[in-house]
C-alpha cells in the first residue's frame, strides 16, 4: 500500500500545493491543489475520495477533477464526508450557480459523483484498505483520517486544535506508524489558533504528551512564510519525537 503526497501546504505559492494524499491509484484524502497535479490517465483512476472538512484548501478541486474525469468514467466519484461538510458542499459548491450540480448530471441515474456520509469511528473497506474517520476539533465539522494497510497505518489529523479524542484514538491503534498532524501557527498568533481552531507548538505538545505509542511524526498546514520558525518552535518543544517538516512527493509505504 501507498500514500502519495500531492500536497501538505496551507497555501498555493510558489511550488506549495495544498492538502491532498493519493492513496494507491484510486483514492484521495482530500482534494486541495494538489490534485491538479494529476494527469487525465491519474484523474481517470480516483474512483474514491475522502474529505476531512469543506473549507477550500482540502476541497477545491474536488468538482474540476469530477468534470474532468467524469465523462470518462463508467461510474461515479463516491465521496465520503461528514454530513455537515456533504450539506456544505451542496449548497455552496455543486449548486448549479458556483459549479454544476454533479450530483445529478448529465443524469440523476448516472452523475459524475456521489456522496456518502461517513462519522468519526466509522470504517470504510475498500479492497482490504481499511479508512476510518477520526475526532478532529477545528472552527467547523471537520474529520481526521486513519488509513490501515493491516500492517501498519497512517494518519492525517487535518485542521484541528488540540483534541484529546484524536489523541485517545491514536492509543487504541495497535499498529500505528505514520502520524501527520497539521501545526499552522507559531505560539505568539494563539489567539488566532484559537479563533481559527488550528495547532501551535504548544497545542502540539499537550497533545503528544497524550500520545502512548512510537511514531514517526510529520508536520504539516504550517503557516507560509513562517514554515521555518514554527518548525523550530515544534523541534524546541517536541524534539524528541523527531518531527519532520513534510515535503511534497513524499511517498508512505504501508
């Protein structure tokens, strides 16, 4: 099993993509910016996506992948959300004002995607791939994502604070290996991370003190332009996790 990463910014400068993870050929967590990325043939071959929340840096190519795959394809995209972010994402994005309504074209019996709610503790298979939906906590409904090979298992903990179910959950994982937990701000912008329901340093560090198991953590979302300051703040506070800053292209084998 594979876990591609096309995207683990919080910004589009540059060479950054925002979030999206290419599990295998055929499933994405998220689709930020970094679905562009994908060729036709590679577009063609998603058949699966799991959203974490609807704010458009984690979902904003999701209805330009349907339209450019969809009519090449022999069934929909399925995309599992939590129902908050599935009620979102009809309303201000596949409303036939923003974007059309792919959820009932080119025919209500045959649309380019479909959506499936999914709730924090639920397990989707997929070929003996195992997704599970964990607690986040950010400024809205929001879902973290487990992904287990059976051997071992990866987890994104998308935009979120400090949350001590996310971090309960992680100790219930008996073959946990990857850990990617977001961490936007620096210490001194609290107020904002708490506004905004995002991870500083400090934030962080309350949350692996949690953390029973050994794992090999990556940081992600971090703030641009600050990449390098917040990252020194995480190494300062955790640095006995070995944290690393997560580059684009980096490949996960499970």
């Amino acid at each position: 099993m594979r876990i591609t990463t096309l995207g683990c910014n919080a910004s589009i400068t540059g060479d950054l993509r925002t979030t999206c993870y290419q599990v295998d050929d055929d499933i994405l967590i998220d689709a930020g910016s970094g679905a562009g990325d994908l060729s036709l043939e590679q577009a063609i071959a998603i058949n699966t996506v799991f959203l974490t929340h609807s704010h458009l840096d984690h979902c904003a190519f999701l209805p330009m992948l349907a339209d450019a795959a969809g009519s090449f394809r022999n069934a929909p995209l399925i995309v599992y959300a939590l129902p908050e972010t599935i009620a979102t994402l009809r309303q201000h994005m596949f409303n036939g004002h923003l974007w059309p309504d792919y959820t009932v074209l080119p025919a209500p019996g045959n649309p380019y995607l479909r959506f499936h709610p999914v709730r924090p503790g639920e397990t989707v298979e997929l070929d003996g791939r195992c997704i599970t939906a964990l607690p986040a906590s950010h400024s809205i409904p929001c879902a973290a994502y487990r992904v287990d090979s059976g051997a071992a298992s990866w987890v994104y903990s998308a935009d979120t604070t400090f949350c001590a179910g996310f971090w309960q959950a992680l100790n219930r994982i008996d073959n946990l290996k990857y850990l990617l937990i977001e961490n936007t701000f620096r210490n001194d912008n609290a107020v904002g991370a708490a506004r905004s329901g995002h991870n500083t340093a400090d934030l962080l560090t309350q949350g692996l003190r949690m953390l029973e198991r050994p794992v090999e953590l990556f940081i992600v979302h971090m703030e641009a332009g600050y990449e390098e300051i917040t990252m020194r703040e995480v190494l300062q506070a955790v640095g006995e996790f070995k944290p690393q800053m997560l580059q684009r292209g980096r490949v996960f084998e499970l």
